[in-house]
C-alpha cells in the first residue's frame, strides 16, 4: 500500500506541528513524485497554522523505499549532509525535520523544502529555452561545486561518512573488482579498463566532500538559475576530480557531446565559475582520467542494475534496458583506454 | 562475443510483461486486440529465439575468463592486438544495442 493510504495524515499532521513549533498543521496535498527506486519522494503541501496565522508551506518528504536496498546513506546521514552543504552556501534543498520515531509513517523519513524547476535532463540540454544562458547555468554548477568542495574532513557532523579514503581511485578499482568477482562476470572490456585506470592513477588529491552523482539530470533548473542540486545519496570524501570528471563524462552529456560540461554548456565556463567560487585548481589530466573512471563505475552501475532484473529481485524493463546500455558504456572506456607503445 | 543480458528472450519476456501489465489494461475495443496481439508475437518470438540460442556459451565464458585473469595480471598491458579485439567486439554490441551510438 501507498504511505499516503496506509498512513493517516493527522499522525503526520502531529508530527509536523511540533518539528515547526507550530500551534497545527494541516495537510492540503499528499503525493507521490515520479523517480527514485531506492528513496520515496511524495510532495507535501501544508498550511502551517503559528499564533493564529496560517501560512503555506510547499515540503518535500523523503523516505525509504518499502524494498530499500541497504547500499545508499541513511535518510538520517542525508538530512546531516544536507545541512552541512546548505550551510556551505550549495543550493540545495533547505532540510528542514528529521523523524527517527516509526510509530508516525513506519518508517524514518525527513521533510525539506520544495524547489522550483525542472531536473530531466534530456529536457535541460535539449530545449533551446536555455540555450542564452548555457554560459551562466554551467558557470553557477561551477560555483556551487566549488563551494561543497570546499567542505573538508575531518567533520565531527558527518563522522559517519568515515575516514578518506587515502587513494580514491584504487579504492574503486578494487571495489569494482571484487563486485564482479561476486557477482561471477567475466568482462574483458571493462576489466581492461580498470587495469588501464589501475596503471595510470594520479596522484591523489587532497580528500573534499563531494556528492558522487554530480550531472545533468540531478539539478534542479528554474528560469536561468540553478535551485538546487539533489540526490545526495552516494557524498562522500574523495577526489576533487572525482565530481568533475563525473559531471563531464560523455555518458552524463545526454547526447550533445560537444557541450563537454554535463550536456549543458561549456567546459570552460564550468571552470570558470569553479574557480570563481574559490576551487583548487583543477588539472585537466586529473579530470580526463576520472572521466574514464566515469564510465567503469556507470558500467559497474548498468551491470548491477541488469543483474537487479534478471535476479527476479525486481523484475523491470528499465532496469533491463539499463543493463544492456553496458555495450556502449564499454566501448567509449576502451576508447579511451588505449595502450601505449611496449 | 562477450553476452550481454538481459539477452533477446530476456528482453522479450520482460516487455511482454510490461505490456501486458501496465498497458493493455488500460485499451480498450481495437486497441486493445492490437496490444493483445502484440503480446501474442512477442511470446511466441521470445519462444523462437530461445529456442535457435546456442545450448552451450561456456566456451566464450572460459575464453572471456582468461582474458580477463590475463589482463589483471598486467601481461596484457601493452598488447595492442587484445585492446583491438575488444573494440571490435564492443563494436558489434553497441551495433544490436544502439546502433545509433557515436
């Protein structure tokens, strides 16, 4: 059963009086949003009743999803993330109420301000609306990246994202290896690129909170603004160029491939507005090689997602299709992995 | 060829349920005898092409697998013929996946 149905507003309503210090609350609008496999998102509307005055107030409510699988941070590490970022200057959604307690909806879940504007990215690097202000979205994506980076360990806030890895990019290539290792796949493609990553890492960086699905697709885009980055379910310390050659990888371009920063806009003014905010520089090859770092974790990623159909654990045909999107995924890592003279 | 899956039945199955569940109940009249019908090729292709598969991929799994060990072994590094190879192969594919693929 839906959480709306199997949940009566007026516990929520309760709940939601006393997070906002509120006299009552009453609940206009409860509905599911579209996406999110692993996390709930429903869209609460509310007018929130102080000293006699109502006030709207549009929230949304994150929760697990009834199957969630235990591999993304908790809500409560999320709401703890959320606010460090939105008090680093990140647009993102303002987190508002956290709620451990399972007797109000059954499960943990938290409540955060609803932004304006749209995420899908087939829609933001295609419609020609944004066409005269690629220079200023790419540059405040820029600017907004900057500033999370700017967010150092050691964090006693977000302790439980653990220590920094000392080696980012070998700490993934083990990862990676030892999941197909379990998971019994043979995939010369891949595997040759994660030898090919394993040979020619750089230097680590120092370690910076970063978000881990950093692109198109998981901001929000209102007018010529960006209103808030989302899905803060995989941030953790790493790499700076982690996030940025994530974010312009070819795979996250939705098919315009020559707006080289996330589909869209330009590489430069992706950087400009990064350094703008404050950035540590950033080494062009430091970002080429996790740009093909990029494309073994989305294959990795395809690769379990297919695996998630095909166990009958949830049988779904965008799963399925996801799965086989590991061909092309595959030949742009070999692309770019190609060997040197002996 | 390296497998990729979910493979052409798998692919079949999964639609024909998708069809079948989140579709068709929702036509009616023509349009739901053509969704019907739809469902009845795409079981009876599903069947077909199970059918004409190889019994047996253990021998490219066993060739994939020593590539594989090969290539993490670091014997492989500058072997320019295997980096070829693969290509081709991811090639061909990406040719039955997204032939649109650039």
């Amino acid at each position: 059963m839906a959480l709306a149905e199997a949940n009566p507003p007026s516990a929520l309503a309760r709940w939601l009086a006393q997070a906002l210090g509120a006299d009552s609350v009453r609940i206009t609008g409860w509905q599911r949003m579209s996406g999110g496999a692993v996390q709930e998102n429903h869209a609460l509307d509310c007018v929130v009743i102080v000293a006699g005055r109502e006030q709207g107030h549009r929230f949304v409510l994150r929760t697990d999803a009834p199957s969630a699988v235990a591999v993304s941070r908790s809500r409560a590490e999320e709401f703890a993330i959320l606010r460090a970022v939105h008090a680093a200057g990140v647009p993102a959604p303002r987190a508002i109420a956290l709620c451990e307690d399972e007797a109000v909806l059954g499960r943990p879940f938290y409540i955060m301000e609803r932004l304006d504007g749209i995420a899908a990215g087939h829609i933001l690097v295609r419609d020609d609306k944004w066409q005269g202000d690629r220079v200023a979205l790419a540059g405040q994506l820029g600017e907004a990246l900057a500033r999370l980076h700017a967010i150092r360990p050691p964090r006693s806030d977000l302790a439980f994202l653990g220590a920094p890895p000392a080696d980012a990019a070998h700490a993934a290539i083990g990862k990676y290896r030892a999941w197909l290792d379990q998971a019994g796949l043979a995939r010369p493609a891949l595997e040759w690129g994660l030898r090919w990553l394993e040979r020619h890492a750089p230097a680590p960086g120092p370690a910076v909170l970063c978000h881990r699905d950093y692109r198109t697709g998981n901001y929000l885009v209102a007018g010529d603004k960006v209103t808030g980055i989302l899905d803060w379910e995989f941030a953790g310390w790493s790499d700076r160029h982690e996030d940025v050659g994530w974010f312009c990888a070819k795979c996250w371009r939705f098919g315009q491939n020559g707006r080289e920063a996330g589909g869209i806009g330009a590489r430069k003014d992706f950087y400009r507005g990064y350094a703008a905010a404050g950035g540590a520089s950033i080494d062009p090859a430091a970002v080429a090689y996790w740009e093909s770092m990029a494309h073994a974790r989305w294959a990795v990623i395809a690769l379990q997602q297919g695996e998630r159909h095909l166990s009958g654990a949830e049988p779904s045909l965008n799963l399925a299709l996801t799965g086989r999107m590991v061909a092309e995924i595959e030949l742009e890592l070999l692309r770019r992995t190609a060997p040197e003279a002996a | 060829m390296t497998p990729d899956r979910p493979d052409a039945a798998e692919l079949l199955a999964i639609a024909r349920t998708t069809l079948m569940t989140e579709i068709v109940p929702a036509l009616s009249g023509e349009q739901r005898l053509a969704g019907l019908m739809i469902a009845n090729a795409l079981g009876l292709a599903g069947r077909e092409v199970a059918a004409r598969m190889p019994p047996d991929e253990s021998a490219v799994a066993a060739e994939d697998r020593a590539v594989v060990n090969s290539i993490r072994a670091g014997v492989l590094d500058h072997a320019i013929d295997i980096h070829d190879r693969l290509l081709r192969d991811a090639e061909a594919r990406v040719a039955i996946a997204n032939p649109k693929y650039r």
